[in-house]
C-alpha cells in the first residue's frame, strides 16, 4: 500500500520561508500520524503564492536550494523516511520556470528524483505566467522507493497528451500540483463547488481510468488579490473513482491509502493502455508522413489569446447563482482578505437601506462577528427617510455597532463655497465623496477597513461616483451583476422591505437606478452578460433583445472603462509603474 497525503496550503504571499515553516509542520504532523505518509503532496506554487507577477524573479530557488530547505524541516520534524512533491518557482540555468520537485527526504542527504517544468503556460484572462516564466519541454516518469511516478502541473492536465505520455512512459501514479482559481457560481446538480472544479473533478476521473492510473490533484487554498483558490483537492483511482476530496476553502490535510495491484485488476478489466502502446508507433509515423505531405512540414503552433472556456452559460438561467456556494465564497473572501492578509480585526460599511450595502453588511457580520461590523448612516438633508429607516433594519437585526452622520452641513458648505448655479448630479456627486471621506476618518479612529458595496452592472455601466462609490479597498459583491445581488440577498434574509423597493442612490429626489440607467437590470445584465462572454452587439437580435436597449448598454460599457482603471500616467522609463514594475496587490 502507498500512504499518502495531500496538503492543500493557504499560503503567505511572498513569504518563502514562513511558508516553509508552514511545510514543516506538515510534515511533523504526518510523522505523528497513526500512519505516516509515504508521499506528502503540496500544491503548485505553495511556498510563494501564486500569482507573482515581476516577484517571480525575486521568489524563484533552484531546486537544489528547495530540497535542502526541506530536509532541514524534515530533519527537525524527526518523522520517518518520507517524499515531498512541492510546486515552486525555479531557477535553472540562468531562466525562470514554473516548476514541481519530488525529493526523497531520510537517511542520509535529500534526494531529488525528478524536476517537471510546466510544459503548457495559461496567458488567457486573468492568467499571464508566459510573461513571467519559461515553459518546460517534456514529460516523463521516474522511479521512486514505492514505485514509478510522473508529474504535470496544473494546466498541464488540461491537455490530454500529457498524462498520455505519462502513462506510456510507465507512471502508475500521476501527481498534479495545482493553482487553479474558482469560477462560476452556477447551480451545478446539487453539486456545491465552483464551477470549474466540478470540472477539473471530471478530468481526473476521465484521465484515470482511460489510462490505468492514479491520479492526485492537490490545490492551493486562500485568495490572492480577490481571486479564490478553493482547496477540493482529490485522488481519481484506475477505475476513475473518487478516492479522496479535500474540503472547500479550507487549509486541510487528506490522507488516503493506494493499493497500487488495482492497477493490474483495472488494466486487465479495461486494456486502453495497452492498446494505444501498440498504436502509438503506427500513430506517431502517420504523424511524419502527414507533416512530410505538407509544403513547409508540420506549422508552427501560433500561440493564441482566448477567453476561459468556462465562462457562465448562454440559456436563460445563465445568471442563476447557487446562493450557498456564493455566501460561503464571499465570506471567506473576506475573512482571507482583510483579517489574514491585511491585519484588520473590524470593518466599517456605509449602509445606505439599499440591497447592497445591506448583503455586504451580512457577510460582513458572519465574516468578522458583529461586534467587529460598525454600519454607518450618512442621511442628507433631502435622503428619503425610508432609507434611514432601512439601514436601521438591517442594524437591528445583526445587532452591528452603529452610528448616524449627518452630512448636510459638510455637502452644503463646500457647494456653497465653490459658488456658483451647481446643478443635482454636481451636488450628488458632493454628497457621494462627502460620504466616502466620512467612512475614511471613522476607518482611521476605529482602525476598522472600509467595505465596498457597488455590484458588478453599476461598475460596467460606470454608474458611480468617481473616487467615491469605488474607494473601499475591498469588495465582495464587485462581480456580481444586480440581479444576482438580489438573489443572495433572499437567501441571507435581507428584509423583504429591502430587496423589493426600486434600487436608488437616493442623491436626488425621486431618482432610481433603471429611470437613470433607462433600462431594467434584468435586460441590462442579461445583453452585459452575453457581451462579456463574446457575443457581438449585433448578434444579440437574434436572442430577442430590442436593438435600442443593446445600443444602449453597449455604448455605456465602451464609454466607461476609465473608470473602472487607475489614472492614466505619462510612460517615460523602462521601470513604469503597472507596466513594467509589476507587483500583485498583496504582494
């Protein structure tokens, strides 16, 4: 039997050595263990973070540096002979790679049995890693104490040829370490996990079985500059079963035992592999002879930018959402956010007796308790006195510190001041920067981080005050649309008097959002939606929607990405801030 374990890491980012320690209290509570691990497997990128970005290059070890590190910690956990698979930014000869390293640690000095480059380096969406690293050439398996292994790192999975060649190069037991962040809070089957790890689940349990194999997918956890690592690491057996999964957004450490002789009974039950062992000559000659028949041989691979396949469906449930997935990944969000990775024990929300500041004020309680949530109401004079009333609901029934400033005098002043005709939206503009500076200095006094509360249909539709509403460093409901912020809200429990009224920013008598925007939420995030995901204005038509609302959206998500970006500054060096100097936000 081959005991292993798999460490899904919250990792520091930045922090090699701290994170190193954090392995080496792994590693002392697999030696105490009723059975010790023959195998601890940690996730891409583990002892750095992931996301890097120019960090990379200050963070990257070789991997003769990395196995000593870890004997030290091995050494100091006085456990049994044990390996170590670890993903970690490398240097080797004088370049930069994406890399993972298995290292026999015990009796004597620590062995490295094999080094895997990354081969397949996503630059799509919110990925960037050819910028950063080079890619690996090759695959291939190697020989440990237990038996023979490969290793891919996470993308790597995603192209089938990888564990392919894996497997006819002899590996009984595919380790995958990977960062993958969380998309998609679509309900999935009763199934509660972000969308794409219900898939990676699929692709483990597929890749499996078509090969004869183990499988081991070991995730990181935690969130780096918003974007979620959700943990759900997972051993797919020969037969594509299950064996294992780790936990949802948690740090954990899951233990499994491998009874490698399965492999002989699934082979001998379904011979795939050695079916294409036998093709695989005849396959790779049509391979030459058809690159040979070419003018030129065999083209390049153009690399291409695309869009993640799995962005959120095109049917009318496209902008459903599972509202327990949601409130869990927000709130985690959160706590991982502001107590974790920026120290602060309390948090500071405008409540304004709207849907949204109503939601971020419930994560908000559950995340930090609601003694650490202090909601402030900041009336003008001309604020509908249903809002005031509204924001007190919600107060009352979390039971979060409060406190009412009235900004009147501070709004009328400064107007007066400056002089002159003002006109609504000058004024309402006042009183949105007027409210924003309130919330900084009570952040000072109180030493509790401001929270943001604009939802994702406000932000595209740049429907918000600039150096205002998009202050807050931080905000949970920023990717989602209106009518998804809605949906969480009922399942939170926001009074129904909160999520039923017209959505308002109360800065002008009588306003609402959709008489300003000039189109209902439900269209306007429906055409954002199915524009985002690719489709072009005019093809939406033919979806049913009014040619004049689709121009309408349309025009406003163009005219607004300023916005939505950092000023705009003169680029006169090679070390530009944002351009050349890159550093993450939580670096």
């Amino acid at each position: 039997m081959l005991h292993i374990a798999i460490a899904q890491m919250r990792p520091t980012k930045g922090a090699y050595r701290e994170n190193l320690d954090r392995v080496g209290e792994i590693l002392r509570e697999a030696a105490g263990s009723q059975v010790p691990p023959d195998l601890v497997i940690l996730p891409e990128s583990a002892l750095t973070g992931y996301f890097l970005e120019g960090g990379v290059a200050e963070l990257a070890v070789s991997a003769e540096q990395l196995a000593t590190d870890l004997a030290e910690q091995h050494d100091k956990a006085a456990g049994p002979p044990m390996d170590v698979v670890v993903g970690f930014y490398e240097v080797w000869r004088n370049r930069l790679y994406n890399s993972a390293a298995y290292v026999a640690l015990g009796g004597g000095s620590p062995d490295i049995r094999h080094v895997h480059r990354k081969v397949f380096l996503p630059t799509y969406g919110v990925f960037d890693e050819e910028r950063f690293v080079e890619a690996g050439t090759n695959v291939s398996a190697f020989d440990t104490r237990w038996g023979r292994a490969a290793m891919i790192i996470c993308e790597d999975l995603w192209h089938s040829i990888m564990p392919t060649l894996a497997a006819l190069d002899g590996a009984q037991f595919v380790i995958v370490p990977s960062a993958t962040p969380a998309r998609g809070l679509q309900p999935r089957d009763g199934q509660e996990a972000p969308a794409n790890l219900l898939r990676w689940e699929r692709l483990s349990e597929d890749c499996a079985a078509e090969h004869g194999i183990f499988l081991a997918v070991a995730q990181l956890v935690g969130f780096e500059g918003g974007k979620a690592f959700a943990g759900g690491s997972l051993v797919a057996g020969p037969r594509g079963d299950i064996k294992v999964r780790g936990p949802l957004f948690e740090p954990a450490v899951v233990s499994v035992s491998l009874d490698l002789d399965e492999i002989t009974r699934a082979r001998a039950e379904s011979p795939l592999l050695a079916d294409l062992e036998m093709r695989w000559p005849h396959l790779m000659g049509s391979m030459s002879l058809q690159g040979a028949a070419r003018p030129g041989g065999v083209p390049k691979a153009v690399p291409t930018k695309r869009a993640f396949p799995e962005t959120a469906g095109e049917g009318p449930d496209a902008l459903s959402i599972d509202p327990e997935l949601t409130r869990r990944w927000l709130v985690e969000f959160l706590a991982d956010e502001i107590r974790r990775r920026r120290g602060f024990q309390r948090v500071i929300v405008g409540l304004s007796g709207g849907v949204d500041s109503s939601v971020v004020a419930f994560l908000a309680a559950e995340a930090f308790g609601p003694e650490n949530v202090i909601g402030v109401r900041m009336p003008y004079r001309t604020s509908s006195s249903d809002s005031l009333d509204h924001a007190q609901l919600v107060i009352d029934q979390l039971g979060i510190e409060h406190m009412t400033v009235d900004i009147s005098a501070g709004v009328d002043g400064l107007v007066g001041d400056i002089g002159g005709d003002t006109t609504p939206a000058r004024r309402g503009n006042v009183m949105a920067r007027m409210r924003m500076i309130t919330l900084f200095d009570l952040s000072a006094a109180h030493e509790a981080l401001p929270v943001g509360t604009g939802n994702k249909t406000e932000r595209l539709f740049g429907y918000f005050t600039w150096h205002a509403d998009d202050s807050p460093p931080v905000n949970p409901i920023g990717d989602l649309f209106k009518t998804q912020v809605w949906q969480l809200a009922r399942h939170l429990g926001v009074p129904d008097v909160i999520v039923d009224k017209p959505a308002s920013a109360d800065l002008i008598q009588g306003q609402t959002d959709e008489g300003d925007l000039g189109v209902s939420y439900a269209t306007a995030d429906a055409v954002l939606h199915r524009l985002l995901s690719g489709h072009r204005a005019e093809d939406l038509t033919e979806l049913g929607f009014d040619d004049a609302q689709v121009e309408l959206v349309r025009h406003r998500l163009e005219s607004t990405h300023w916005k939505r970006r950092l000023p705009t500054v003169a680029m006169v060096s090679g070390t530009a801030i944002g351009e050349y100097y890159l550093r993450p936000v939580d670096y």
